[in-house]
C-alpha cells in the first residue's frame, strides 16, 4: 500500500520539486537581466543573433504556407455562402490571434530552443560552466541571462514576420489564384480586425517567448551533465515548450474574451 | 564586446524586419488609423435608430470611403442616438442638406453611413450637423412588416 | 592522491566552493570560505587558477580569446595590451602557435596545455590542477609534469594537484597526501611514501589488485548464490 503510494507520488514530488526549482531559477534570471542588459548588450545582440535572425528563413517559410493552406480553407468554406470576400477576415484573425503566436513559439523551440537546451548543456557537461566560476565570472550572467534575453526579444518579432508573411501567404493564395478581389480582401480584413486583436497576439508572443526562452535554458541547464542527458534535455525543451504554449495560449484567450 | 560583421548586420536586419512587421499589423491590418493622420472635420448627425452600426464603421459617398463613424451616443433629451463623424479634408464640399442613411454592406454585412449629396450651396463643416438622416432599417422590423403586408393582402 | 572514489575532486570543489560544505570549515589564505558573501569568493577565486581534467575550454572561442577571456571579463585593457599579456603565456605552454584555432581543433594534450595558459593569465596565487594527467599519451602527460613544475617554481606560486599517477606525481610534487575514503591516510614527500608499509600506502603506491581496496565488490556468498538459496 505505501509501495503504491509511494510510486504515485514521488514522480508528483518530483514534478513539483522541478517546477519549484525552474521558479527560483527564474527569479534568479530576471534578477539578472537589468545588469545584463545594459552591461552586456553586445553578449544578447549576439544571442538574438542565435535564436532569432538564424530562425527567419524557417520563420518566413512556415508563414507563407500556413497563411497560404488558412487562405484556401477558408475560401473553400466560405465560397458555399458566397461570402469569398470574407477570406481575409478569416486568415487574419485566425494568424494575428492563434496560429501565429502558437506555431512560431513551437518553431523557436525546435529551431532556437533544442539548439540553446544542448548548447548550455554540453557547456556543462565539459565543465565550461564550472570553469567560468573558477574564473570569477558568473556563468548567469555571461552565458545564461544573455541566451535568455536573446530568446524574450527574438520570439515577439519573429511572430510579427511569421503573421505578416502568412498575410501575404494568404493573400495570394486568395486574390492571386483564387480570384478574390484584391481591395474586399483587405478593406474586410481591415474593417473586422481592431487594434486590440492585434494587441492579443503580441501579449501571447511576450507571455510565449519568455516561456520558450526559459524552458530551454532551464533544460540545458539543469541536464544531467553526460551525453545522454544533454540529449534527453533537447527532447524536453520541446515537450514541454509546446505543452506549455499550449495551455497557456487557452488561459490567454480564455481571460482575454 | 567584438561582434563580427556578419552577426551585426544580420541581427540589425532581423530586428528591423520585425519591427517592420508589427508596424505593419498594428497599421495596415486594423481599420483605426485610416484617418488618423489626415486632415479631418468632424460633424454630427441624429438618428432614431442606429441598429448594429458601430464606431469605426466607415462614411462613404458613392460608394468611396470618406471617413469614419468616431462616436456613438444616446441623448437624453431628444431621445435619440447622435453619431459623431470625421470626413477627411479633402472632401470639404458636400453641401449642407446631404442626408444620411445607415446602410448594410451586402444582405448579413456590417452597417455604414452613406451620405447622398443635396443641392445646397453651403457646405458641411467642423462641427455642422447633418439634418436629413435616415435610420437603420432592422431586419426583424422589415421581416414583421413583410409578414403584415402579406397577411392583408389575402 | 588517492584511488578513484575516495573525494578528491570533491575536496578540491569545496576548496574552491563549488560544494558548499555541510560541516566544518575550510580556510583558505586565513579565512573561512564557507562565511564569505558570493561579491568575497568571487575576489578570492581572481587568484586561483584551476585546470580541470578536459581542460574546459570555451568552445565558441579561439585559443586565444579563450586565455584572454579572464582579462576581458576583469580588466578593461586594451586588445594591444591583452595581446602582450596573452602571447608570452600562449608561448610558455609551446602553442603561441595555435592561438587561432579552435578548441575543437586541438588534442587532449594541447587543450590542457592552452587551460593552463588560460588559468596562469590573471597571476594566481594558488594553481589547482584536476587529475591534469588522465588520459592523455606518454609525451603530453610528460610536457604538462614539467610545465607544472616549471610553473610553480617560475611563478612562485602554490599548486595543488589531484591525480592518481604515482609516477608523474612523484617527479613533481614536494609533498603528497594520500586520501581514502574521505580520510587522509599518509602524507609526506613522495619517497617517504613509497616506503610506507601501511597496507592502502602500499597497495596504492604499487598498484596490487587486492588489499584495503578489495578486488571484489560487496557481494552474497559465492557458493550460495550459485547453488541459489540467495536471491
């Protein structure tokens, strides 16, 4: 009986133990980050560099066939009512509010994350972490606010380019090759749309960057230091990254209507 | 800190591409600022019954959009609704005596004022007020007529 | 030295506290580590150097931005200054050479050698060296002895070496500690302790399989688990 207790609970403990353990991380990370920011720019250009400007092709890409399929579902849909020229309103509302914060944060966690998540953790696996504190320099601040940062910048913009790009997917999958007229696409669009729709898909860019950023810096961090943990971290950071977005993206639009 | 070349610009490009980007979706995908920069006048009109019709609807003369519904009221007095209307400058000779009707966009579309022009030699300006308007027309109220008519028609 | 298991990399952690230590104090140049806020350690630790067993080297960084790494992080020189510090450290060690290589392009041997460049070029009082033998050939594991030695004596500072190369240690260690079990066993100078006739000195000393450190690792009677009366 206790044998059973024990093996639900303790993966529970566990559970809880790591989320308490990535909390105070993360207090420590954001005590971290004003130092950082102004004293270290250089080191979190650098990592926007890393994360954000090396994901802009795969960003672009993505957009363009996401806003194009969003184009010809909605046509396909919409022709039944003669309503075409709604397709805009559509595509947009559903890239500016969900898909376009939500995929871009899965992406940054596959393209940018796993690379941050391995990178930390191979640094300390062969004990670079440790040799920077034997140097009297802070590895948080040198290696792991700067990654971080980098990340919290990077994600907004690329949602910002993954939205707009997939407009334009959309756009000429429906005007282009579908044959919807050029100026009901966009008056519709602009007329359904509000500032503050805009304004959702930002926060959930912000909310989704921070939590991708600190997720993957937090697995590498925490890896086991050997090989096979540095490869379970990568794994995790995924995992947990899109579970996270997820959820949180639900909560996001649940308190925002 | 020594960054090379290729990191700067590359960084820089991203940066201004995204920045870019969310300037592009807070302007040009949002109805908001279509005004905002221009010249505009501002005047009023009163309608019974506005339906559905709400602020940021566009005005339009002929079909082209010449400015936007900024501000809906009810006054308590007149009992009736007062829409408050910014008409970009370069529209500045619309006589006086235009009415104004709320119109639907297509059979389920959204609602917006159409002016028709009048003959008069004044215009409208900052602050003038539209005096011939013409109210909504509520679907439920033209279905209930319909049926009315229909019914005593046999 | 001492046998694989017996905290050596652990005593030399809690020296340079990267363990905090659950009891007991560890002093080092007169103070208690234990008591010092993280702005004090991280003072203390400018005059250590530590080469760790792989050497540890940045990877995203050139040899030689990796020895300049401690000045640029402390100092605010400028790039003609570090090179005049950085090069003649870079030559000590035989890899002025090799400054613009990338630590992936290096061996074993000379990785060690630029992490010793690296953990000389903010003149430290102490020297900790991480088991700077393991696994590295005969020729490499001779270059770092003598540079160890040669080091210390040219820098006058203190070195602490944790190994368990009897050989290698004797030719350069003026005295010695032998640790098993978390205890110190014996100390002295490396002959005194080839003569040592306490069973683990002697076991260590001159690599017998059996002795204090038994061959065998706890296990249930032979015969019974054979014949399987144990489970």
């Amino acid at each position: 009986m206790t044998r059973l207790l024990r093996e639900v609970f303790s993966p529970a403990l566990e559970f809880v133990r790591n989320f308490g353990a990535m909390v105070l991380f993360f207090v420590q990370l954001l005590r971290y980050t004003p130092w950082t920011f102004v004293r270290r720019f250089g080191l979190v250009v650098g990592q926007v560099y890393n994360a954000g400007a090396l994901s802009i092709v795969i960003i672009m890409v993505c957009g363009l066939f996401v806003g194009g399929v969003l184009g010809l579902q909605a046509f396909a849909n919409l022709e039944r009512f003669n309503a075409e020229e709604a397709t805009g309103i559509l595509a947009a509302f559903a890239l500016v509010k969900e898909i376009g914060p939500v995929i871009t944060a899965l992406l940054f966690a596959g393209r940018a994350g796993t690379a941050l998540a391995s990178e930390i953790g191979l640094m300390k696996a062969t004990d670079q972490l440790s040799a920077m504190e034997m140097m009297a320099v802070n590895p948080m601040q040198r290696v792991l606010v700067p990654r971080f940062l980098g990340g919290v910048i990077s994600v907004p913009l690329l949602t910002a380019v993954f939205t707009m790009v997939g407009l334009l997917g959309a756009h000429l999958v429906a005007v282009e090759l579908l044959g919807v007229d050029v100026g009901a696409f966009w008056q519709q669009l602009q007329q359904a749309m509000d500032v503050e729709d805009v304004y959702e898909g930002i926060i959930k860019s912000i909310v989704f960057g921070v939590v991708a950023s600190l997720l993957a810096v937090w697995e590498g961090y925490s890896a086991v230091p050997t090989a096979e943990g540095v490869g379970r971290a990568t794994t995790r950071t995924v995992v947990a990254t899109a579970i996270a977005v997820l959820i949180l993206d639900f909560m996001i639009t649940a308190s925002l209507i | 800190m020594r960054q090379n070349l290729a990191v700067e610009i590359g960084t820089g490009l991203f940066v201004l591409l995204g920045i870019g980007a969310l300037f592009f979706l807070t302007t040009q995908t949002t109805g908001r600022n279509d005004f905002a920069g221009t010249d505009t006048y501002t005047v009023q009109a009163r309608f019974e019954n506005v339906g559905s019709l709400k602020t940021r609807a566009p005005v339009a003369m002929s079909g082209v959009t010449i400015g936007r519904v900024t501000n809906i009221e009810f006054d308590g007095e007149s009992l009736e609704a007062v829409v408050t209307l910014v008409i970009d400058r370069r529209f500045s000779q619309i006589p006086d005596d235009s009415d104004a009707s709320i119109l639907t966009a297509g059979l389920l579309g959204s609602q917006y004022i159409g002016l028709q022009a009048g003959g008069s030699e004044l215009y409208l300006e900052e602050g003038s007020e539209i005096l011939f308007t013409q109210s909504a027309i509520v679907l439920e109220n033209l279905i209930g007529k319909f049926l009315v008519k229909s019914g005593s028609d046999e | 030295m001492g046998p694989s298991g017996t905290g050596k990399t652990t005593l030399l952690k809690l020296i340079a506290r990267q363990l905090y230590p659950d009891r007991g104090q560890i002093i080092v140049d007169g103070v208690d580590i234990a008591t010092l806020s993280q702005r004090e350690l991280y003072e203390l630790r400018k005059r250590f150097g530590m080469l760790f067993q792989n050497g540890a080297l940045l990877t995203d960084m050139s040899v030689f931005e990796n020895v300049a790494f401690p000045l640029r992080e402390h100092t605010n020189l400028s790039d003609r200054l570090i090179r005049l510090v950085v090069l003649p450290k870079l030559h000590a060690v035989g890899l002025r050479g090799a400054a613009e290589l990338m630590p992936s392009e290096l061996s074993g041997g000379m990785a060690r050698r630029v992490a010793l460049a690296r953990a000389i070029v903010m003149d430290p009082d102490i020297l900790i060296y991480d088991e700077p033998f393991v696994g590295l050939d005969p020729i490499s594991m001779g270059v770092i002895a003598r540079l160890l030695r040669r080091m210390n004596d040219a820098l006058g500072i203190s070195s602490i070496v944790v190994s368990h190369d009897i050989k290698e240690l004797a030719e350069v260690s003026d005295r010695s500690f032998l640790i098993s079990d978390g205890h110190v066993v014996a100390a002295g100078t490396p002959d005194e302790l080839r003569n040592d006739q306490s069973d683990m000195v002697r076991q260590f000393m001159h690599g017998l399989p059996d002795g204090p450190v038994a061959f065998h690792y706890d296990a249930p009677d032979y015969k019974q688990q054979l014949l399987g009366t144990h489970k």
